[in-house]
C-alpha cells in the first residue's frame, strides 16, 4: 500500500544490482546463474506487480482502487537480464495478481477481479505460444493456472450471489453507511 516505498526499495535494488553485484558477476561470470539470477527474477516479478498495480512511473488508473494493468515488457526491464528471468518473473507476478484479486473480491470489486483475470490469462497465452520453455518455467506453469482458476471461481460464486439477489457489502461499506447515518 505504499508506492512511494515501493517505487524507492526498487530503485535500491536496480542500484545494488548494477553497482554492488554485477560488477562481482563479470568478474566472475560463473557467478551469474544460481542465486544472482534468482535476485534478478525476483525483482523482475516486483518491478512488474509495481507496474502493473501503479503504471511505469507510479501513476494510477483512472480509478485509485483499479489497477493501472501496465505489463512491462522485456526491453523495460532497467536491468541486465536474461529471457529466462523475465519469463520467471512473469509467471510469479500472476501468484500476486491472485492474491491482489483475492484480496479485491473479499471487498467485493468484481471489476478488479476481472483485470486481474484477464491479465493472468492474457500471460499464460503468451508464455505458452511461445513454444518450448526452460525447466524451471514449465514447472511454474501448474501454479499460474491454479491462479486463473482461482479467480474464475471467484467470478463465478460473485456472479450468484448476484443472480441470487444476494447485495454485495463489504464492511467497509457497511462501517460507511453507518458513519452517514449517524451524522
């Protein structure tokens, strides 16, 4: 919930990387796979949640509850990393657009829901249209579609409750209209 610090522990890292740790990496360029591509995946996954919820440079959507549904592509990237990287990346951003459209459903914002739906389907097309993946992307395909079928079912139960003429209300609507009425 807090882009300003998000957007200055990204920076920190982007500067880590390029002034602390590639510089050990071409030195020693066996160095570059195992832990060192990992911190690259994992900040690729974070720079691409921060964009996708924020927008490239922190803007917002129209609407502040609404994510910006920015998906940098490989070239955005301010580091240098490999495919496999991003592609690693791009898979577990979908893990947190779950949980983001998890959290979104429990306060009943179906549109969010749908966003992030569409944009966890959108990634899997494309990954898998891409043809033959490293190992370790295959093996992140199952969880990325455990994600989309999460979300489809909370669509699904969302939309009856609705055919049911169930009312959506979170508590923060609730605690809302309380707080009007007694004023």
């Amino acid at each position: 919930g807090n882009v300003k610090n998000a957007a200055k522990l990204l920076v920190d890292c982007e500067n880590c990387v390029l002034n602390d740790l590639l510089p050990i990496v071409k030195e020693e360029p066996t160095l570059r796979g195992g832990a060192f591509s990992n911190v690259l995946e994992e900040y690729v996954e974070g720079k691409l949640f921060y964009c996708w919820l924020h927008g490239n440079g922190g803007e917002k959507s129209d609407d502040n509850d609404k994510p910006a549904g920015k998906i940098l592509m490989f070239d955005e990237i301010n580091l240098p990393i490999s495919v496999d990287e991003y592609l690693g990346g791009l898979c577990d951003l979908t893990g947190e657009i779950g949980r983001y459209a998890v959290a979104r459903g429990t306060v009943r914002d179906k549109e969010s829901v749908k966003v992030s739906l569409e944009t966890s389907k959108q990634i899997s097309l494309a990954i898998k249209m891409a043809g033959k993946l490293p190992g370790h992307i295959n093996k992140k395909m199952n969880p990325l579609q455990q994600t989309v079928d999460k979300m489809e079912r909370i669509l699904y139960e969302q939309s009856l409750m609705e055919m049911a003429g169930r009312k959506f209300e979170s508590s923060v609507e609730n605690e809302t209209v309380t707080n009007n009425v007694e004023d």
